[in-house]
C-alpha cells in the first residue's frame, strides 16, 4: 500500500477523482472526459498511476496541468457576484416577478410574464450555440436600469440581442419603426442600436444589433434596413452558420471580458 486514497468530485458539473495523501493533500487528479490525469509532482507519477489503475477506462495523457490562458486566469479572478455568466435568460423578469408578483387576478396578462416568455425562448436557443463554439450571457445590467437582453459571442462576431414578444401577431419593421399588430408604432430599433452601441464601447469591439421576434404570425420588413438584422425566434440558431471574424482565444478573450459586470458600469 502507498498510502494515497481516491476521492471522487464534482467541478463544473464534471466528474474528477482526485488522488490525496493520508493528510489530505491532493497530489493528483484524473478528469475522465478530458482523459486526462494531471499530475502536481511528476516524482509520485508511477504511485499515482498504480492508484488510479482500476479508475481509468481507456488511454490517458499524464502530466502537469496544462497553463492556464489570459481567459482562463480572468475567470478564476473573477468575484462570484460579479460573474454574469450564470445569469439565466430573462434572469432580470424572474427576479422582478419573485419580488412582486402582481396582484392574483388581473384582466389582462402581465406584460413582464409576456416578455418573459420570449426572453426565455430567445435565451434558450442561444445557449444551444454553446456546442459550436458560442457564448451567451443574459440580461446584462446597464448604468440607469437598462439591460441587453442577450449576448452572443462567437465564431461569426458579437451580437446584441434584444427580443419582443409578438405571438400571433404582425410585426411590421419600417426603420426605425417597429409595429406588433394594430399598436402605435415604436422607434424600437432605435433601442435596439443603442444597446449594440453601448455594448461595443463596453468592449472595444464590434457589436451587432438585433431585433428578435417571438412567435410572430408574419414579419414584414418594408425596406432595406441599416446595420440591424430582424430574425424569428426561431431563426436565431442561424447566427452559428456566420464564422470567419472571431479565432477561438479571440472569443474566449472577449467572454471573459463581457460576463465582468465592472465591464459595463460606464457605458
């Protein structure tokens, strides 16, 4: 017996085992998806693998932990309450509507509940994006108590997102105007822009604007429109098909840069 014990844990949702001497200390762990057995002292090597032997389930990469990136290291600086990453989609509503619910009955449907609903859609189907290589923060909290919807960030660029919920209705786009059904026009776009604008200088780089429409019966674009795309809530996954502005570490870069919420106190 060498007198090291494996000790199973959960980080980020992933399983480690990870091998720690009879005082506790870890000299090792083995990370089964990355299979990967990173090692603290390259001297306990054959210990560690003979403890580890009935725990591996296939060929391993064995050695030190690999550097972290300038990415990386900016996460792990990063103060949990000033960490958006985990925000849900829509995480501002559903903090508002758990505060003040709204009276119990009501003859018409509160609106935050509507644009909850579209938020959460929106939120959902960028978060899909995360396997090819996306990144989606929500609900970024702005200087005067405005917020950007969504963030995407990726291979195609950086997109800010707002959304508007529409089910079943016409939504009409004459630039800047937006209008959902028989409503009085809105200068939405101009909002739209607005945040995209806000969102670039917060990280010195270019941010596009866009206008999503949740479950919309139609949506009629009159005329050419400037710099702002409109897509269906359904369409949004199409921003992972635009590829070829953003490297990896440059995406990686500007996530770690964005989900800082002292990133966006003076925009």
């Amino acid at each position: 017996m060498n007198g090291l014990r494996v000790i199973p844990a959960w980080r980020h949702g992933q399983e480690r085992l990870y091998v720690s001497r009879a005082d506790g200390r870890n000299i090792a762990w083995y990370d089964r998806e990355a299979a990967r057995i990173n090692l603290l002292s390259e001297e306990e090597r054959e210990e560690v693998l003979r403890t580890l032997g009935p725990f591996l389930t296939g060929p391993v990469t064995v050695g030190p932990p690999p550097v972290p990136t300038p990415a990386e290291l900016a996460r792990l600086s990063l103060h949990p309450d000033d960490d958006l990453a985990p925000n849900r989609p829509a995480e501002a509503l559903i903090v508002s509507l758990d505060r003040d619910p709204g009276p119990p009955h009501r003859l018409r449907p509160d609106p935050r509940r509507r644009a909850l609903a579209a938020e959460q859609a929106v939120g959902e189907a960028l978060d899909r994006l995360d396997g090819v290589g996306w990144h989606a923060l929500h609900s970024i909290p702005l200087p005067g108590g405005d917020r950007i919807h969504h963030l995407a960030i990726g291979p195609g660029g950086l997109f800010a997102v707002h959304t508007l919920y529409a089910r079943k209705q016409r939504v009409t786009v004459a630039d800047p105007m937006v209008t959902l059904g028989r409503r009085d026009p809105q200068r939405l776009l101009r909002r739209v822009r607005a945040d995209a604008d806000r969102a670039s200088y917060a990280l010195t780089a270019e941010v596009h604007p866009v206008l999503a429409v949740y479950a919309a019966s139609e949506v009629a674009v009159t005329a050419p429109l400037r710099e702002v795309r409109v897509l269906k809530d359904t369409e949004v996954d199409g921003l992972s098909r635009t590829g070829g502005v953003l490297k990896p570490a440059d995406v990686e870069a500007l996530h770690a840069m964005a989900r800082d919420r002292g990133t966006w106190t003076k925009v």
